[in-house]
C-alpha cells in the first residue's frame, strides 16, 4: 500500500510511527511532515491546508490510503473532495466535521438529543452578549465558535474579565473569524478527561482514556495551549463511569448525527468533565487529540491501517481493539513564551542520547543541515510506556533532562492527577 499522511506536528509523527509498522504498507508520505516523520517516511512539501495540491499528489502518485491528522483540512473540506475523485480518505466529511469546527452546531445537536454538556447561550452580537454577562454568575466560559488551534476558550472568573476575553474574541478578533459567534457557558468543576473512538458510522469502538494538562504551568495555572503533556490510563474515567460515557455520550452522538442525515467516519473526540452531576461534554474533535495520540497511540496494540480501512469499508465491527496494559506519559517540550509570543530557530542538542525505550516525537522542528532547530510552540513530546505510572513519569522525566535548547519549557507535574 501507499500512504498519504497529512499533517506536520507531534500527532502526526505518531500516527506516522505506527502506520510504518504496518508489513503491507510499501510507501509512506507525509505533507509536510518534519524531521521525525522525514526518518520513517518521505516528507512532501504541501502545506496541510492546500487540498487541491494534496489530491493532485495522491492521484498522481496512486495513493491507496490518505490519513488526515490536524482539524483544518477536515473542515475545510477534504475527505469530500478526495472521495468525489473515488480516493480512500480517513476522517469525517466536512458536515460530521462542524462537531469540532462549529461549537454552536456541537452545542445544539447535544441539546437536541439530550447528551450531558454545559448549560449555554450563543451569540452573534457584541452588545447582547455584553448585557448577558452582567447578571450571571462566575466563573464563565467563553468559546470562540470556529477552530482556534485549541486556544479559543476563556474561563473567565468574573465579570471585568469576561468583558475582557469577549472583546478580544469577538471585537478584537484574536482568533480570526472563529469569535464571529461565540458560546457563553457554565463552568463546569471537575476533572477532565478525553475519550476518543474510531467509528465507521454504526460502530463506535472506544479507545483507553487519556488526560491532557492544557495550562501552560504547573498546577494548572497561566494560559490555555493545544496541550502541555498527557498519560493513558486516566483512571478517574473508569468502570461504570466509563461504560456510561461510551454509550450516552459516543454512541450517541454518532446516532444523532445518524438522524440528522450525517454519517460520521473517523475518529471522534469528546472532551469530557468529571462533575458530581455525572459526565458531561466539553467539547467534541474530530481527530486525533495531540498529544493524547502520543499516549494512546503508543499504547494500541492492534493495527492502526486495518482500523482506518475497516472504518472506510463499513466493517469496523470486525475489529478486535487491543491495548497494552503499560501506562503511557508524554511530557511536551515548548518554546519559552509558548502560546503567547516566542522565538524560533534555536539549536537542540541531546536528541541522539535519549535512550531507546523513550519514543521522541517530533511537533515543532526544523532540520537545518546537520542540525535540528526549534519551529514552533511546542517543540516535542517525550512519551515513555512502563509497567505503573510513577515509573513512565520517572523515565519520560529522565530523558527530558537530557535534551536542551534556549528558553526550552516544560510542565513538571504532567501525571500527577489521580
């Protein structure tokens, strides 16, 4: 088979490791790739987002499978687009993709069909959504409607600070056209946790719970990022609490896509709140967390392209889902700064010493000769497997004391939740 990966960061150099071990897979490409994906495959220099130029290479190059990593593509349109030239693509089409791309559609099918989520109102004008939040009681949520990288969201504490987050979302426009409307919803106290499925549109096969740390520091205070660390297991998400969220909130919301004309193929993601009230939705994706892929993934022992096939081909109740029993912990390395401003371009050094029981992958790299420098806000994600989680926690930490590269940051706490 040849392979088409799309995508450029942490997630994708995982999805990447994994299809590769795949014994019929003859060819793999990744656009763009990086210095991670580029030793396991043969990186193509297309941009994510340029759909067009991605389908002029997968029919040239006759490519048997393409595999969508980041959400953009996918609401923008992709898997329509190849599926009208009769190529296989994995990921949900671009209607079942407005789950993640449009938090009003995401909050009103829920409320439609009774799946557990945050009580909300939504709002395309400024001045009403302003007088809304004088009499309502904090902490709030504002969420930017659209795709905001996994930053669109504010938890406002009171109400100087959710005028604030609402005029940078919707008047100042900090997320682009995604704060033309916005969600104001209730804050939800819990514990979160995310649990992701691979569906052909009738199964939903669930996969291991994982638990991402989004605050930029440690014990979770300063900014939302995409995702400072994960670790699979999340056992605060287990047994009947587990079983209940799989059929309320997956099969569900599957079934309500079903009967509002949607099949949704893919991988669904659902944020979820441990609350005293039960589990209840954050937020729906429509893709591979990153980094929950580089705990989960790591952890599947099944084969990823038999899944995505038997997805495409309506069959995914052939499939028998294993998992390693080990725990999985992914500690991310980031720019300093990250996500607010910061600086590209520095030198890291370390990488060949990293022992070989640690998998390295690969997000916001650049190779430049013989060196490999920093390209993005979060920079790489250390992930260790071991028999407990204190013992995946010591091992990931041990190699990322081994890496180094100007104003490198990182939590020190990733784990350390129940």
């Amino acid at each position: 088979m040849k392979i088409l990966l799309i995508g450029s960061g942490g997630r994708e150099h995982t999805l990447a490791w994994k299809i590769a071990k795949n014994p019929r897979v003859k060819k793999l490409y990744v656009a763009p790739g990086n210095p991670g994906t580029a030793r396991i495959a043969q990186n193509i220099n297309i941009k994510a987002t340029n759909i067009e130029a991605l389908l002029e290479f997968a029919i040239d190059s006759k490519i048997d499978l393409t595999v969508v990593g980041p959400e953009q593509p996918l609401a923008e349109g992709i898997v329509d687009l190849f599926e009208s030239q009769g190529m296989r693509i994995f990921g949900p089409n671009k209607q079942a993709a407005r789950l993640e791309s449009s938090k009003v559609f995401s909050k009103n099918l829920m409320q439609k069909y009774n799946i557990p989520t945050a009580a909300y109102r939504t709002f395309t004008d400024y001045t009403k959504a302003r007088q809304y939040l004088v009499n309502q009681t904090y902490p709030l949520v504002l969420k930017a409607n659209g795709l905001a990288a996994g930053k669109g969201v504010v938890i406002a504490n009171n109400l100087h600070e959710a005028v604030e987050a609402l005029e940078s979302i919707m008047q100042n426009r900090v997320f682009g056209n995604a704060g033309s409307e916005i969600v104001i919803e209730e804050f939800l106290a819990g514990e979160e946790v995310s649990l992701l499925a691979f569906t052909d549109g009738e199964t939903v096969l669930p996969m291991v719970t994982a638990q991402d740390h989004k605050q930029a520091y440690d014990k979770d205070l300063g900014p939302n990022t995409g995702g400072m660390g994960a670790y699979s297991p999340a056992l605060i998400l287990d047994g009947e609490k587990y079983n209940t969220a799989v059929e309320e909130i997956l099969v569900n919301t599957v079934k309500a896509l079903k009967k509002e004309g949607i099949t949704y193929k893919g991988i669904l993601y659902a944020g979820l709140m441990v609350t005293a009230e039960g589990v209840k939705v954050i937020e729906f994706n429509s893709r591979f967390g990153d980094p929950e892929a580089q705990v989960i993934v790591p952890r599947l022992k099944t084969d990823l392209v038999d899944i995505m096939l038997a997805c495409l081909d309506n069959d995914l109740k052939s499939i028998n889902l294993e998992w390693h029993k080990q725990t999985a912990v992914c500690v991310i390395l980031a720019s300093g700064g990250y996500p607010l401003q910061y600086q590209k371009g520095y030198e890291i050094t370390g990488l060949k010493a990293i022992p070989k029981d640690i998998i390295l992958f690969h997000a916001g790299t650049k190779q430049e000769g013989h060196k490999i420098v920093t390209a993005g806000g979060r920079v790489l994600g250390v992930t260790a497997l071991a028999e407990n989680k204190e013992q995946a926690i010591a091992q990931a930490y041990n190699a990322v004391e081994l890496i180094r590269f100007q104003d490198m940051h990182y939590r020190t706490d990733i784990g350390q939740r129940k």
